[in-house]
C-alpha cells in the first residue's frame, strides 16, 4: 500500500516543481495518453497473468488508481512538454523516460506489490519504449497539428529545420 502513496506524492511534487502549467495541450495531451495506454497495457497483461498488481490501494482496472494518475499521468504529460523537436533528440528523450519508468517498475517488484509471473525486465523495456516512442508521435502530431502537411515537413522541404537553422540539403 504504502508504495502506491508515496510514488504518487513524489511524482506530483516532480510534476509541480517541472511543468509549465501555462502550456496546457502538452501537458494533457501526454498525461491523457499515458494513462490510456498504461491502463490498456495493465488491463492486458492481467488478463494475460503476465503480472500481478498486489495491494492497489484503490483498484482501477486491474491496475492503482495511485500509480494511474501519479506517476504515469505526470510522467506522460512531462514527457510530452519537454518533448524536443530534433528526431535524434526525441530517440534520447524515449530512451530515458523508458529508463526511468523501468526503474521505478523494479522498485515496485522490489518493494512486493509487483509481482512478474511470466514477465520480466527486457520484455517490460521493450513495451516502455514502445509506449514512449508512441506517445512521441501522438504529442508530436498534436504539437504541429492532425491534418495536412505538418511545419515539420513544410520547413525540411524548403531546407530549414523547425527553428529555422539551416538543414541538410
């Protein structure tokens, strides 16, 4: 029980003292995603008896409502609003995130209310960054607009990049 809380209290404190509260669209639009995609991914892997969350405090299918909307929802809209423009920039940044949300899964299989029952690390690595490199794409789509030809491909087009140095012709 006591993990739930405190992973929940600590990533709203990171969340506080590192959001720009002024850009909103970012910030929900990586929360919002984060948590349906946790939620899908937790929903599969009970049904799959991939793993087992033990001691939810607040269930919320199949997974903490404390985890949901602590470190996944601030963890997911930080993602999206320090989300660099650069493609290279953007790979380091999934790259780190999936990191971070890995070593804080460990923690919680250390601290027994995650328990692996066909699972394990690189398996849990490879659906981070699969989540990460999706939540990429959906803050990125939502940043430079849904429909048409993004500023992205208008700018590499007339060989600029977004910022407006000079790309590679």
């Amino acid at each position: 029980m006591v993990p739930w809380v405190i992973s929940f209290a600590i990533s709203w404190l990171v969340f506080f003292a590192l959001a720009d509260c002024r850009r909103c669209a970012p910030l929900l639009a990586g929360g919002l995603a984060a948590v349906i995609l946790q939620l899908s991914c937790d929903t599969t892997g009970y049904y799959l008896n991939l793993y087992r969350i033990l001691d939810p405090v607040l269930p919320l299918f199949n997974s903490s409502a404390f985890f949901t909307l602590g470190p996944v929802f601030t963890m997911g809209a930080l993602f999206g609003q320090y989300l660099p423009s650069r493609r290279w920039l953007q790979g380091l940044h999934i790259i780190a995130f999936s990191g971070l949300f890995l070593l804080e899964e460990h923690m919680y299989v250390l601290a027994g209310v995650l328990k692996y029952v066909s699972w394990n690390h690189p398996a849990s690595l490879l659906v981070d960054l699969l989540v990460f490199a999706t939540l990429a794409w959906l803050v990125e789509s939502q940043r430079l607009g849904w429909g048409g030809s993004s500023a992205r491909t208008l700018a590499l087009d007339r060989g600029r990049t977004i910022d407006g140095m000079e790309g590679i012709k």
